[in-house]
C-alpha cells in the first residue's frame, strides 16, 4: 500500500512539473511588455522636490544639451529594435516642444531590457530667471504598456551657480572673478567619484548634497582627505593651469598644501 501511495504521489508530481514546463513553453513572448523610467536621485543633477528632477545650464557650456533618462522593460530582450512612445502631460508642463526641448531616437535597442529616453534641450532666454518644467508619461505602443502613476518631471533652468558657503577666496580665489567656473569643474569630477569610488560618493552626497552645497567650511583639509585632492581638487587645480584652459580670475593655490 506504501509503494502505490509513494507511485500517487510520484504521478501528482510529474503533472505538476509537466504543467509549469508547458506554461514555459506556451508564453507569449510577443505580448506587451510593461515600460518604466528608473531615475534617482544619484543619477540626477539635484532635486527639487521628491518628485522633481532639476537640471541647470549652469553647469555647461553648450547651448543644446542631450539630457538621457534611463528607462526599462519587463520581459525578455528581443533581437530587434523596439520603439516606444512619451506623452508630454500639457496641463503639467510648461516647456515647449522645439522651443525648450525635443526628443531623440525613442528606441529599446535590440536584445537590451534597459535603454534610455532622449532629450535635447535649448537653452533660451526665458529660463535664466524662470524654471521650465517638463512632465512626461509613457504612451501605450503595439510593443509596450506604460505601468499606472509612473512618470518623469524634469525641471530646466539657467544662470550662474550661486557660490557655495565652503569657499575660501585665499585658497580657492575670489568667486565673483569667474569662478563659478572653478566650481564647475570640481562638481564634475566629484560626480566622476560615483564610477570610481561609489560608496566614498554615496556617503558625501547623503552629507553634503550633489552640489555640496552643504558641505562645512574646510572640508577638503580634514585628516584623510586625500580623495578629495587627488580626485577632485587637484584634477581641477590641473585643468586650469593649462594655459589652453585658464581663464581672468583663475587664483587656486596647489592643493597639494591641503594634505593631511
């Protein structure tokens, strides 16, 4: 009797399995598939609220600027290239299409899940006082099916960093002689810290901002900061006592006098 419940038991088994490999077999690897942004706060300039992403001028040169929102899809990756669509939400946005920006290529690259939404932004007149901001929302597509209250608010302005409270003029310079620029460039390799050295990055951002704009006085001349001087000061100090790159104003002192 024990071996024909065992023989039972072993049937019930094989049926089981047999019926989860036949879904296997049976799914529908063209249905739709669900799209979504992924951003956060790290792979953003700054934020001005939690639901909002700001992006300055600012900080470059260019007049037209690609802005890449990283995206993604649930489901398998196919071997072709896959388009998908962005509504922009009129009553939510007040940046104008061809004016304040456009859209590049809006594709899922060929056997990839992830991808990005292109953006390139104008930079006008208009926002060196006033904000423009940009809501976007998935468009439901033959290939894709935008998931319910995700969306991508984006904020888009110009004008000089205002100076951070930290700046030393008799180390670093007089800020109002040009300097934003100096500053620029140090935000630019602080960011490069987030590839080369991601948890020093998380831990300074969650304590001093992505501008650091609230970091203290001096913080680049406590004990153990060689991080900071060989990968942020000194590339910067570097880069502008190149004669092809200095410019009127440009005072640092050799960080190198910063080490502890």
């Amino acid at each position: 009797m024990r071996n024909k419940y065992l023989l039972y038991i072993g049937i019930f088994l094989c049926m089981g399995i047999w019926a989860c490999s036949n879904d296997a077999v049976y799914y529908d690897v063209n249905q739709k598939r669900s799209i979504y942004f992924t951003w956060d706060r790290y792979n953003s300039v700054t934020k001005t609220a939690s639901d909002t992403v700001f992006f300055s001028f600012a900080l470059y040169n260019e007049t037209e600027y690609e802005y890449r929102v990283p995206i993604k899809v649930a489901g398998m990756p196919l071997g072709e290239e896959l388009t998908y669509e962005v509504e922009v939400v009129a009553d939510s946005s007040t940046a104008k299409y061809d004016k304040h920006f456009k859209f590049g290529k809006l594709v899922i690259p060929k056997n990839e899940i992830e991808g990005y939404l292109s953006i390139i932004l104008d930079r006008t007149e208009d926002i060196m006082d006033h904000p423009v901001i940009l809501y976007l929302k998935f468009k439901e597509n033959d290939y894709f099916k935008p998931i319910a209250n995700n969306y991508y608010r984006l904020s888009v302005v110009d004008g000089a960093l205002p100076e951070p409270q930290w700046w030393a003029p008799n180390f670093l310079g007089v800020y109002a002689r040009n300097n934003d620029r100096l500053y620029r460039k140090m935000l630019e390799y602080f960011w490069q810290l987030e590839e080369l050295k991601p948890i020093f990055y998380k831990e300074k951002v969650e304590e001093y901002g992505l501008y650091l704009e609230y970091a203290k006085a001096g913080f680049y001349q406590v004990k153990g900061n060689i991080i900071w001087i060989n990968y942020v000061f000194k590339p910067a100090y570097d880069f502008y006592t190149d004669p092809a790159n200095t410019y009127e104003g440009f005072d640092m002192v050799n960080p190198d006098r910063f080490i502890r």
